[in-house]
C-alpha cells in the first residue's frame, strides 16, 4: 500500500455557530478552490471539517451543521473527483459523519475519540464506536472507513490505559481501519517515540495527523504510513483560512522524497 497524502479543508465558522459570517454558498466555494488546489499537487484525498466552529459542541450537532457539511462534500466531490474524500465533525459526532460520508460518497470519517473517554475543552466526551459501527451496518456504508485518533490533541485520558493498549483496543475491538497519531494540539508535531510506539502495536496503517512540516518529514517518513496535513499548507502555517498552492506543492514534493512516492 502507497503512503497517503492527505489534505484538510478548514470550514470557516458555518452558519449556526457563533462565529458565522459567511452564507454557505461561499464557503462551498471556497471548498472547491482548495479541492484543485490539493487534486493538482496530487494528493490523495482531503478531509472536510467544522474546524472554524468553536467552542465545539460535544454530542450530536445541530442539523444546520449536517446540511452545511454535506453541501460543503458535495462541493469538494464536484470539484475534484480524483479526491477520496473524508469527513470530520467536531468534535466528536461520529453519526453526522458517517451519514455525510454515506450520502455524498466519502472514503472515510474521522473520530477523535472512537474508544475510552478523555478530558476535553468540551467537557467529557466518551466513545460510542458501538453506535457508530451498527449505524454503519444499518446504512449498508461498509465501503466508509473509520480513521480514529489515539491519544488525541487537545486533551487528556479520564483513565489511566497504556498507549498499546488503546491502539490495541482501537484496531481490533472498536475495528478502526485507520489510526491516527498527533501532537498535543493543531499545528503541533508528533512525538516521534509515541509515534514509532504506535506504529509498533497498531495493526492498522498509521496517520501523523497534525503538525507535519516540511523539516520534519524524512522522519516521519520512517515510522508512519502516511500523513494528513492542514496548518503547513496555510500562511504562515497557521490553522484556518484558505490552502495555499504553492505551500500545498512543496509539501507534496516533499513527502514524496519522504515517503519514497514517485
């Protein structure tokens, strides 16, 4: 299997938060944008999320999210076919996903926190791969993968469980297809010891999925399987506005030296 090249679209504020500014007809259009963007540099695929919708809600979103996020795929689809698509509802509303990936065609959802329970800026937020599986089944959406967070930025374990263990857990009895590996918080870079210890319990492929940068990638490269990047594509490399070509093509150059891609 290819190591993975993954783009993130930050969705600004979307209508319903409290932030929101934007109709989402411009905001789908701007989806479309940073979707050339990343099908011309020759990713893989992109992952779609709520990121500007802070301070995240912790169970289930508000309907208006759903509708926005699924104009917003559609959107993306339309744009770049050539492009898996995965989608990521913050914080942790694994169902919206999974219904916004059945629907519009998606390869993959991401769940921050797919199995235990961890401390976040939200509160409590505790897994419900059961939930998530058997809604998976019912909706005959076995083709959409489930990309899930071990150890995930942006806050701590309720309990305490060895890393191994929660790899071990998140492979095999919440059987995720994907496991995905950050720092302490967005833009932050992955510690390459709790990556290498990752990689050696999971039985899945493994995913940095945040704070991947140009210097650091030749060492990724020797313990992951791929990569899921958002803030080095931006300016200045910071979260949140639109994909920048010429920073999208020289980190994809870059990781194909990396990660030994033609």
């Amino acid at each position: 299997m290819k190591a993975a090249l993954v783009g993130v679209i930050h969705l600004p504020p979307l209508p319903g938060s409290p932030r929101s500014a934007e109709p989402v007809s411009a905001i789908a259009k701007r989806c479309e944008e940073d979707a050339k963007i990343l099908a011309g540099a020759g990713y893989d695929a992109v992952v779609v999320e709520n990121f500007g919708d802070t301070p995240f809600v912790r169970g289930g979103v508000p309907p208006v999210t759903v509708a926005a996020m699924t104009a917003c795929a559609i959107a993306v689809r339309a744009a770049a076919p050539e492009l898996s698509v995965a989608v990521n509802v913050l914080r942790n509303d694994a169902l919206a996903a999974l219904s916004i990936a059945h629907v519009v065609g998606a390869r993959a959802i991401r769940v921050n926190v797919h199995t235990g329970a961890r401390v976040t800026d939200q509160g409590l937020i505790e897994a419900r791969a059961d939930e998530t599986l058997r809604e998976r089944r019912n909706l005959g959406a076995g083709k959409v993968e489930i990309w899930a967070d071990v150890d995930v930025k942006h806050s701590a374990p309720l309990g305490v469980r060895s890393l191994e263990q929660e790899v071990a857990d998140t492979c095999e009895r919440a059987m995720a297809d994907r496991i995905l590996v950050t720092g302490d918080g967005t833009g932050k870079g992955v510690d390459l010891t709790k990556l290498a210890r990752v990689k050696a319990a999971s039985t899945r492929p493994v995913l940095v999925a945040s704070g991947a940068t140009l210097e650091s990638l030749p060492a990724l490269g020797e313990h992951a399987d791929g990569v899921i990047v958002g803030s080095a594509l931006r300016e200045g490399g910071r979260a949140g506005g639109p994909i920048d070509d010429k920073r999208a093509r020289e980190f994809a150059a870059a990781f194909r030296d990396a990660f030994g891609r033609p």
